[in-house]
C-alpha cells in the first residue's frame, strides 16, 4: 500500500485566474489516481486540522509574519509578494497543508508506509518571516523538525527535486546539524540562490545547480554520484522529498527536459537508502504532465525494485 493525504479544503486556497499554483493541479492528480489499475493499493486519508500547528509555525516563522498573513486574509486576500497570492481562506488552508505533511511523517514512521502528502499551497520557498514564490509556510522544513523533536529521531534527509531552488527551506534548516538537504534544480534561475559553495553551517547541504534543458541521463548521473553519496553519509532516519514536477518538459515555468516516467526512475534510485520516503508537492504546473510524473512516482513505491 501506499498512502495519499488530500482533502478537498486544499482546493480553497483561491489564487488570481491565470496563476500557475491553482486548484486544478490537485484535482488533476486525484483523478489521475483514482483511475490507475492499482488504484485498490492506494490508502486515502483526510488530515488532522485539530493539530496545533501554531507551536510547529514558531518553529520556523516568525510572529510578525503570522499576523500579517492573518490580517491579509481577514480583509479578503491580498499578496504576500509579487508572485504570492493569499485569498480569505489561505491562512486555514496553509495550516491544513502542513497538518498533512505532519500526517504524512507519523504514517511514515508509524505505520511504515510510503506517503504522499497532495496538499496545497505549497512551501519550499517560504521564509521565516514572509512568503515567496507561491509559498506560505514552510512545510518541509517543519516536519523535519517535527520528526526530530516529536518523533525522537536523530538524523532526518530532506531532497528537493523541485526545479527552483528550495531556498525557504535552506534557510530554516542550514544551521540544524540533524537535518540534511540537498537540492536539484535549474542553474541562474528563480529565485537566483543555492550555489554549491552554500554548504550548510555543518556541511549539511547539498546544491546541485544544473544547466537548462537537461534530460534524466543528467539527473540519474547526479542523483548516483552525488546525492546518494552525500545522503549515505548523513545516514537519515527518514528522507522527506519536496517533491516538485516543474523540470518537466511540458512545465510552462522552467527549462528542463524530463519525462513523466523519470520521476518513478528516481524514486527507485532513492530506494536503494532504504529509509522510510515521504513526498509532498511542491511546484508543477502542467496539470496532465503532474499527474502522470506523480502516478509514476507512486507506482515506483508501490511496485518497488527487488533488492
């Protein structure tokens, strides 16, 4: 089995018509579930809003922000920045998405089960104190923090294959000695940080900028000679993956070449750590390529390789 945390909530997170992040990217990969022929292997589950998350936010954001993003969706909606929209609900809603990821890391550890958390909006590039690039909070970071402080590990990966740097959750996780994070994304391009010289206060970071319009035979290459390397080192207990589809080919934001079946190719090669693999949505925006990438991604934790 594999699991899926999703509710319908996440589709209430209402951006501008025309944004990119909009609600049919859910939709699209529910569906695309729904109807794969192994569809009966897949265990739904709906999140706990009864979390209190505003003690996991302090973790990471600070007060001042927390109450101008409230204050913002009280009068209706406005912009945390240029490219981030907010709406009357986004508030509950980014807390709702963030309820799933903790879900998400006690299923994982719990009931050792490979989840992916489809929730919206999303969160690598959020800020401490401000949202970014589509983001409100930051999801990934805080459930590797919520894995070390609440479930007592001691060595927790996080892998952003997003293809913008994942600059939000850097910047929350760099100076943690337990928390490792590698990122792959498009060289010189939004949101113009994670070079390789950024290391991590405890070489505790990975960047792997890549040319544009490279293909898989790229990313295999680095994924086996560089982060598995780096990650066997670290040795993590769980391996969270802000799991981004915007290198796709078909992406109208980026300038990569990959294919659907390649992200189900790199789940196998991330198998081989052997730890417990929980993914959450990032980016992606072309709603049939999303959905066929994030079906390969599941199929290659459902249908896993034999060691």
């Amino acid at each position: 089995m594999v699991a899926v945390i999703y509710s319908d909530d996440y589709l209430q997170h209402q951006v501008p018509y025309g944004h990119p992040e909009r609600p049919a990217r859910l939709t699209a990969i529910v569906q695309a579930l729904q109807t794969v022929p192994w569809r009966a292997s897949i265990r739904w589950l709906s999140p706990n809003a009864h979390r209190p998350v505003e003690q996991y936010l302090g973790w990471v954001h600070t007060p001042t922000y927390l109450e101008r993003l409230s204050a913002i969706c009280a009068q209706g909606g406005g912009y945390l920045d240029g490219d981030t929209p907010v709406s009357a609900k986004s508030d509950r809603v980014a807390r709702l998405a963030l309820c799933g990821w903790l879900d998400g890391v006690d299923w994982v550890l719990d009931r050792g089960e490979t989840v992916l958390v489809c929730a919206r909006p999303p969160g690598h590039h959020a800020l401490p104190d401000n949202g970014m690039g589509f983001c409100i909070f930051g999801n990934a970071a805080m459930s590797a923090l919520y894995a070390l402080k609440v479930k007592h590990l001691t060595r927790v990966a996080i892998l952003d294959w997003d293809v913008h740097h994942g600059n939000g959750t850097q910047a929350m996780v760099e100076t943690h000695p337990n928390i490792a994070f590698c990122s792959l994304h498009q060289a010189h391009f939004y949101p113009g940080t994670g070079y390789p010289e950024e290391r991590g206060r405890y070489n505790n970071v990975l960047n792997i900028p890549i040319p544009a319009h490279q293909d898989f035979r790229v990313y295999a290459d680095l994924l086996n000679t560089q982060v598995l390397p780096f990650l066997r080192h670290f040795a993590p207990q769980l391996l969270i993956i802000s799991a981004g589809y915007d290198a796709l080919a078909s992406d109208p934001l980026a300038q990569m070449n990959l294919q659907p079946q390649d992200y189900g190719e790199m789940t196998r090669i991330l198998q081989s750590l052997n730890c417990p693999l929980l993914f959450g949505l990032e980016g992606g925006y072309h709603l049939d390529a999303l959905a066929a990438a994030v079906v390969a991604t599941l199929a290659a934790c459902r249908f896993p390789v034999p060691n």
